[in-house]
C-alpha cells in the first residue's frame, strides 16, 4: 500500500538566521527590500526575519531601528508567516525580566509584525519558557516552544521526550528542535523524532546547522520518521556556519510522499540576489570553506564561529583560534553542560577567550558567567564546578527558584522611569513608547547611544565598501624605548592613538597627595568599551573589588586587582575605548 502523501513545511532563514550564522549579522533592510515580495509568493510555511541577535546588530552596528525593519518586511510579505527567535525570559538581552516585561515585548512584537514566537531557554529550564508561551497564546501569535538540543553524559533522548511533554503541556502549538551547532546525527534523529510522535501531538519541526556537514541526512532522516516542517537558507546564503540549501531540500522531496509543493523556478532570483549581498559583506565571512568536524566535540554553534572569529580579530588574537576552540568545551563542562546556544554560547566563548588570553584560567571571570555559576539563568543541565562557583561567588548562596521570581513586579513601569529619566538628561528627542522603552530595556547603553546617534551614519559601522576602504590596524610601536599605539590605514597617514604605558592618565596619585612607588599596572585582558569607573584614585581597594567594568564581546568584564593596594593611576575614563594590553589602572 502506497504511503500518503505529506507535505513537509519549509521555514526560510535567510533574513536571520542565514545572515548571522554566515556574516555576523550585517544584512541591512535595503540588502532585502528588493526580494521580499518574490519571496512572499513563494509559499514558505513561515520566514524567520528577526529575533535572535538581528535586534542587537541592528542598534549597535547598523543605526535601524529593528521595530521598523519587521513593519517593513511584513508590509511587503502580507502572505507569509514572519517568524522570530525569542530567548524565554531572556527576551533578546543577556539578562531575565519580568513577566511584565516579558508580555509587554511579546505584545508588541506582535502587532509589529511577529507571527511564529520560537521560544527556548539556553539552559531547557522549561519554568523560562512558561511566560513567553503564556503571552505568545494571549496575543494571537502561534507559539513554538523548543529543545536546545545539545550532547553530553546528562542529555539523552529520554530527556528530550520529558521536554517536550512539557512543552505541549504549557500549551505550544509546536514543537522545534534546535540544533544550533550541527550535532544531531541523521540516526539520533530518526530515533528522537519517531519517538516524540509516538508521545506529543503537535508538530514537529527541526533546525538543523550544516558546519559538522550532517544537516542534509539528518533533515530526510527526520522527514521520514514524521517531523513536519524544516529550517533552510537560500541556497547563495547556505552550508558551512549556515543551514542546508532551501533548493536542495525542495530539490529532494521533489515527487516523494513528502513534497514541499513548492517552485524550484521561483528561487532562482531570490538566490542570484543574496549572492551579489554576500560578496558585499565577505569581509565579516568566517574563514571555513567545508565542514568542520572539530565542532561535534566542541559544539560551537555556527553564528557563534562567525563571530568568534571577527571578536578575535578585533582582539588581534586570530592566531589563538584553535585554542579557543579547544578551550570552549572546558568552559561548558565547568558551567553544567549548558547548551551553547545564545546568551551561552556568547558567556561561555567570552569566557574561553579570555582564559586563552590570560596568564592563567579563570584569573578573570566575567559578570556573566558568575551569573550562571550563582543560577540567575536557571537551572544548569548538571552540576557546576563548585571551586569555580566559590571563586564566582564566594559564600553568597546561589539561585534555585526560577530567577524571575526574584524581579519586582512592574518591573516595566520602573524601567519606563529610569528611561525617561536618560532622556531628559542625555535631551534625547524620542517618546516614551513602549518600542522605545523595550529596546532601552533591552540594551541601555547601547540602546541610548542609538538613540543619540540615529540618523547620524558616521556613528554607527561604514557600509563594506566604504568600510574595506577604511580599514585599519592597530600596531604597538617602540621608539626610544617608549611604546606607543599606532593606527594605520593604506589610506592615511599613521596617527599615534596614545603612549601604550598610556599618557592618558585622568588622575594621579600626586593629585591626591599620595606619595608614588612602584605600582602594578594593571591592563585590559580584552578590547572593548570602558562601561564603568567604579573606584577613584586613593581608594583602597581588595582583590574582590571590581575596579572597572569592561563591555567586550557584548559581555561585562569586572577588571579586579590581582592584590590588595591603593589606587595611584586610572587611566581610562567611562566610554573609552581600549585594546588589548592597555593600560587600565595602577595600584601601590
């Protein structure tokens, strides 16, 4: 007996995904614009169009504002299903906020233009789904609860089933596999999704990564056990860091009980565009052509290489990549096993970075990942390392209720507050809406100086060409036995930046009728942006004081002397931004 046909559902990631998993996430609106009603005509279960880090890239790098990118793309795309990836609790940021906050977002994100909510938790601590999935319900959008699928001793396929259950039992209309980092094997995945059909009732689809080059069995793997729909790229924004090729995937269901029912034909000038848009940002394209099979063991997922890469880059540390790479499943083991999916896979990058950078592992630990060891992200999959937790956190006693319940109610109207109160002293000539106030919720720093410099293209990154042009490097020049930093650039002349032993010195320890010895000078193990100044000159401080808060890798970085001491030099003032090895602050 012939087997009844089903249509498999294709979901469209070019315009997030594809982007940010191949090129950093730097496509702009106008890098789309022109294709959105061809691809509208296409037939796709849903396109994923924004979400993730496209919010982030979009006020830090690029000057759009994201709330009036998903207007646009779901005014030209009024027969497509926009779809986004939402972080639970986590929202688009680093951190948990409050249901309030969390309904408020959601609603609004709706009448947007947001369809399809895919809602997961980088820990699977399903009590930092409920309330996405809760708000996704009451506002009309379909909601897509999510298993970040990783592997470890602890994670299992039994595990998943018990997930998933309690996934369907919140209320999902369905159900996604994420595997972030291409390690779900086509085998597994017969077994996984053949058995999650067997146990839930709503459909089933897989995001798969091609960098391990297993996404193209697993997908018709997991077809023939039942999954309902898959994720793909355009074929001219696929493999490698990205996805399968959407062509390919509609090329092989072809005349099978399994056809997507979709026109080859109709992908061929959505395909000829992406690619000219991928020769303009090939200079944010990570270096691997092929697979890389060093990731089913280090599980880097692949918008996380990309960026990587470029952070390393901006690090003049490229040549530490491999170490990095080896050193990012120690990091994971330490914290829990956590699945490395965003924020964690950002926390536990920024952390191996640094612990490849340092003179020793864990000299310097970031905000972030002292946050998870204490459980303000949740639940980790196993135990954390306890000496680790301790040199964290010290005796403070971690977290073990959902951390949401720890954030004051109205936690919306408080943030509204300190919002207008930023723009009235930084005379910022915006309104208080609730679009406004969100994205300064969800990134106040940067948030506030998009606000400042919208409109202002000299702000925020060069378009490629222009920015290729523009290029430079950064070089530690001797001269008469002084060190001193030098930018350079084919198209300037060398301008000396400042004394790397740093000129810059904001006060000194004679200004506070401090006699000077020898200091230790203390410097920045990354570069960034100086978020805070937390001590003066003269101040005693201890090897528990965090002296300087530095913002690298989107990650807080509290800087602590390695000793106790007094203060006798700070170098750096808020907002200043630093290179690697320079000068931060000195103590006596």
């Amino acid at each position: 007996m012939e087997k009844s046909h089903k249509k498999i559902g294709i979901t469209e990631v070019v315009l997030r995904d594809g982007h940010q998993s191949l090129l950093a996430t730097r496509f702009r609106y106008e890098d789309m614009e022109a294709v959105l009603q061809q691809m509208d005509e296409i037939g796709y279960w849903s396109v994923e169009s924004w979400g993730g880090a496209v919010f982030d890239s979009c006020i830090r790098y690029l000057g759009e504002d994201p709330w009036d990118r998903i207007q646009k793309i779901k005014k030209l795309m009024p027969k497509t299903q926009q779809q986004m990836l939402l972080r639970g609790q986590n929202l688009l940021g680093y951190k948990h906020y409050g249901d309030d906050v969390v309904d408020r977002f959601v609603e609004k994100a709706k009448t947007n233009g947001v369809d399809v909510f895919r809602i997961f938790d980088a820990m699977n601590d399903t009590r930092n789904l409920e309330q996405a999935i809760r708000s996704t319900l009451k506002h009309g959008g379909h909601a897509q609860g999510t298993i970040s699928y990783t592997t470890s001793p602890v994670h299992n396929t039994e595990r998943w089933i018990d997930l998933s259950n309690k996934i369907q039992d919140m209320g999902a209309d369905s159900l996604a596999i994420k595997d972030m980092a291409g390690l779900l094997k086509p085998y597994t995945a017969f077994e996984l999704v053949s058995k999650l059909k067997e146990t839930i009732e709503i459909p089933i689809h897989l995001h798969c990564h091609a960098t391990t080059g297993l996404s193209t069995p697993t997908i018709i793997k997991a077809i023939e056990a039942g999954v309902d729909n898959v994720d793909s790229s355009i074929s001219t924004m696929s493999m490698t860091y990205g996805h399968t090729a959407t062509e390919t995937v509609v090329g092989m269901l072809e005349n099978t009980n399994y056809d997507s029912e979709l026109d080859l034909e109709k992908f061929i000038p959505i395909a000829k565009h992406f690619k000219k848009v991928r020769e303009k940002y090939s200079s944010f394209e990570g270096s691997l052509k092929g697979v890389d099979a060093r990731i089913i063991s280090s599980q880097v997922p692949g918008g996380m290489l990309t960026n990587l890469e470029n952070q390393l880059k901006d690090q003049n540390a490229i040549d530490k990549f491999d170490e990095v790479i080896e050193e990012i499943p120690l990091v994971r083991k330490d914290l829990g096993y956590i699945p490395l999916v965003t924020p964690t896979s950002q926390i536990v990058g920024t952390q191996a970075v640094i612990n490849v950078l340092s003179d020793s592992r864990y000299s310097t630990i970031t905000k972030e990942t002292a946050s998870v060891l204490k459980g303000e992200y949740g639940a980790t999959p196993s135990e954390v390392c306890l000496d680790l937790r301790s040199m964290a956190i010290g005796e403070e006693e971690p977290i073990t209720c959902r951390p949401a319940d720890l954030i004051p109610n109205n936690e919306f109207e408080s943030i509204k507050k300190q919002f207008n109160t930023v723009v009235k002293e930084e005379l910022l000539q915006i309104q208080d809406t609730d679009e406004n106030i969100l994205t300064y919720a969800l990134f106040p720093e940067v948030g506030t100086a998009f606000f400042k410099n919208r409109g202002n293209s000299d702000y925020f990154e060069k378009e490629p060409l222009d920015f290729i042009k523009t290029q430079s490097e950064v070089y530690k020049v001797s001269i008469d036995g002084k060190d001193y930093n030098v930018e350079y650039s084919k198209n300037s002349d060398p301008i000396i930046l400042n004394h790397a032993d740093s000129n810059k010195t904001m006060e000194s320890i004679e200004d506070k009728g401090l006699s000077r010895k020898d200091g230790l000078h203390i410097n920045a193990p990354l570069g960034g942006n100086i978020f805070k100044v937390e001590f003066s000159v003269g101040d005693k401080v201890s090897e528990d004081d965090a002296v300087i808060i530095l913002e690298a890798m989107k990650m807080e970085t509290a800087i602590k002397p390695p000793k106790p001491g007094i203060i006798s030099n700070i170098n750096v003032s808020q907002g200043d931004k630093v290179n690697p090895g320079d000068p931060l602050f000195e103590i006596v």
